[in-house]
C-alpha cells in the first residue's frame, strides 16, 4: 500500500509540474509571441512590392513572406521577421506594407538583373571583396538599378552574413578617387577658371602646399605638358593641382556640396549614408589639391551617381529617386548647360582613349578612379577600390552609372575594372532598346 501511495505522489507531482510549463509556455506565447493565425493574417495582409517594370519582388503567400525574384534586389528589399520588417524597404515601409499599400519602386528589373550579373562576373574574377552599381535614369533621377554583390536571397536569409545582406550601394563609404577630377573641371570651366585647351606644365610630380605641403605624383607617364583635355586623359594629379590653385576654397567645396557630397542624399524613409567633406576650416592648399583628385573626401555609389548625372543632365542635380510618386525631390542648377555639355565631350574623349572599354558604334563617356583604402589610418599600398562613373549617349544622356569595387587582387585600376563593368552594363541596356549603332565617319571613307 506505501509503494502505490508513493507511486501515486510522484505521478500527481509529474501532473503538477507539466500543468505548470504548459501555462508558463501559454503565458510566453501571450507575452512574447503572436498566436500563429493572427500572425498568418498579420503577413497575409502585408502590401507587395513591385518594380516599375510590373515584376513582384516582395508578397505574402499563406501567412508567409515570399520573393519571387530570388536575390534580385535582394539587399534592396531586405526581409522581415514573424510579424514586422526587419531590414532594406520591408523595415523601412513597415508601417505602410502592414497597413496592405503596395510600394511600387522605379527599378527596372532587367537593368537591376543586368548590374547584378555583371558584378557576379567581375568581382570574383578579380578576386575583390566586394562591389555596388547604381543606375539612375538621367532626365528624373529615378533608380532603375541599385545592385550589391555578394548577393542576397531574402527567401533564406538567415544562411547569409550580415555583409551579405547589406545594402552597399547606399550605404558603403569610399574615396571617389580620380572619377572627381571631372566634376572639379566642369566647376574651374563654369568659373572660367580654364578651357578644354588650357595648357598646363606637368611634371611627374610636383610639391605642393607650402612648408606642411606635400609631393603630389602621377602614376601613367605622360608628355611633359598637357592640355585640361589631356590631364583628363591621363588622369594627372599634378595638372589638377594647376587647375585647382586659383580656385577660392570656398567656392570649390561649394561645388563639392552642390553635386551632393557631404550632403544627406534626399531619399525620404530610405537609409542612405551621406558621405563627408572635410570643413572648410581645414582647407589648406593641400586638402584643395587633393580633393581635386578625390582624396580626403569620401561618397557612396548612389551620391557618386547623383554627381555625374549633374554633367549628364545638363548642369542640374536632380536627387535619386526609389519609390514612384513619392515627394521630396531636390533639384538645383550647378553648371551652365554648355560646361556640362563640353564636359561631357572631354569625357568622350577618356573612354576613346582605352579601346576595349568603348562600344562601336555608340558613345559612352564617363572618368575612371583607382583609390587607395584608408586602413588603421594610413593610406594602405596593397587594397584599392576601383570605382567609375559615366553615362550615355553624349549629345543627349538617358542613363548614368556607377561602379565601385573594393579590395581587387588582380588588375583592380579603375580602366581594368570598373570600367569595363560599366561598359557591360552599357551593352546590355543599349540592346534591349534596341538602339542602331552610329556608323563611324572613319569607316566611310575611302
């Protein structure tokens, strides 16, 4: 009888400890979770996102998240958690997509697909670390493509790294490098500071800022004076040091902030980083040389796009846009219309000069930069971003882009990297135009 009765004891406390988890774990549910329908309605509810080209990217399938695009946009998009956005448009459009809103985006599928495969190439063949293009429509500063390499399948999400989901396009800072020396003399040529055929004595090297100066050198060899032309063709650091010496500090980093660097880029909701300029209080000689050629001063892909769209649009920045229809746009006259339009034939004549990163038949034009990366506070000797910014056709632009790739272990300068990447992309949105190439003069003469 004493062994049933403590038998029974033990089962009755058995009883009593699993009555206690089961409400302990009800209470949790209550407390910390959201009971499975009301989750499911929850997500059931939540708004689609869509590009401008109809393609779903984002939609809730039986109470489940889902994106049907793959990695396409991937870091764009970004993911949500059980019940909320939890990164990318899905965190930052929360409160509308729960609400049931669609978000209808100005990317364009095949552009975006385009950046994307195009990267995928370029970066491991290069053995770099990492890479970003962005594409804007020139006329509206609509984003049409905004891609991030390694990619990203929001689907399956949490088998990625956090670099991996990360949206570098618009958020990863870098050095713009020599890609700025065209913007800087569209601004000396809209202060009638030089002319295309200004010509100017250009040594290697030259010193340059006083007693705390500094020896400024070049890297390509070229002929012992150049023209502005030519300082562009040959990506001359020490011509840009001549260009930039009669230019008053202040105005020229106010062209610097008018092309958008140092500014917050105006993208409501969107997380954007904004890159810097270095006061005015610390403009020496030195920092005016070297911001000359994109040294000291630091952008993102997507304000690096916004800059050259200002030479392709005929003197006027218009900031990017990603949603369709919303408000907030900036824009303001930088440079007369005829700089930016002979701006944009001295950069014909860059790309012209490197063959293979011309296509036959159409007009590309853009500047290539090869940027040393700050590391531990020094300038490092062995990790570049190669970066390149352009647009096309000439006379009359519709697209403007930008790369930049970091850490390239092989062939990283800008003309063996980036720019052959923008000229990838070029090809592709020229065929699915359909574009007819211009016959070359050259080919028509006897």
């Amino acid at each position: 009888m004493e062994v049933k009765i403590r038998n029974r004891s033990y089962f009755m406390r058995f009883m009593a400890l699993l009555m206690f988890l089961t409400l302990v774990w009800a209470y949790a549910q209550l407390e910390w979770g959201v009971p499975q329908a009301a989750r499911q309605t929850a997500v059931q509810a939540r708004g689609p996102v869509l590009s401008a080209d109809g393609r779903v990217l984002a939609t809730s399938v039986k109470g489940k998240r889902v994106y049907p695009q793959g990695s396409l946009a991937g870091q764009l998009i970004g993911m949500m958690g059980a019940t909320e956005g939890l990164e990318g448009l899905e965190h930052a459009y929360d409160g509308l997509l729960t609400a049931g809103q669609p978000l209808k985006l100005t990317i364009d599928t095949g552009v975006q697909a385009s950046a994307e495969a195009a990267l995928a190439r370029a970066v491991p063949e290069h053995q770099g670390e990492y890479g970003a293009v962005v594409v804007l429509e020139t006329r509206t500063g609509r984003v049409l493509a905004a891609a991030s390499y390694p990619p990203f399948d929001p689907n399956t999400w949490r088998s990625h790294s956090e670099g991996a989901r990360r949206n570098r396009a618009f958020l990863d800072r870098f050095e713009p490098g020599s890609t700025v020396k065209a913007l800087v003399v569209a601004a000396a040529m809209n202060e009638r500071l030089t002319t295309p055929s200004t010509v100017y004595d250009t040594p290697m090297s030259r010193f340059v800022g006083g007693r705390w100066g500094s020896r400024i050198g070049d890297s390509v060899a070229h002929p012992k004076s150049l023209s502005t032309v030519g300082v562009l063709q040959y990506s001359s650091n020490v011509g840009m040091t001549h260009i930039v010496e009669h230019f008053p500090k202040e105005q020229m980093r106010g062209y610097l902030q008018q092309y958008g660097f140092g500014q917050e880029v105006a993208l409501p909701t969107v997380p954007a980083a904004s890159g810097q300029l270095q006061p005015l209080s610390r403009w020496s000689d030195l920092v005016r040389a070297t911001n000359a050629f994109g040294q000291g001063m630091s952008s993102t892909t997507l304000q690096l796009a916004a800059a050259f769209n200002v030479l392709a649009n005929d003197g006027r920045y218009i900031s990017p846009r990603l949603v369709e229809g919303e408000a907030g746009m900036e824009k303001r006259d930088v440079l007369r219309p005829e700089v930016a339009r002979e701006t944009r034939h001295m950069l014909k004549s860059v790309i012209e000069r490197i063959e293979t990163n011309t296509i036959k038949g159409y007009d590309l034009a853009g500047k290539t930069g090869t940027a040393q990366v700050v590391i531990d506070g020094r300038y490092s000797s062995t990790v570049y971003d190669s970066v390149f910014a352009g647009f096309f056709p000439v006379e009359s632009p519709r697209i403007t882009i930008a790369v930049m790739v970091r850490g390239a272990k092989r062939e990283y300068h800008g003309s063996q990297l980036a720019a052959p990447l923008f000229r990838a992309i070029s090809a592709d949105t020229l065929s699915r135009w359909g574009a007819v190439p211009v016959p070359d003069q050259k080919d028509d003469q006897p």
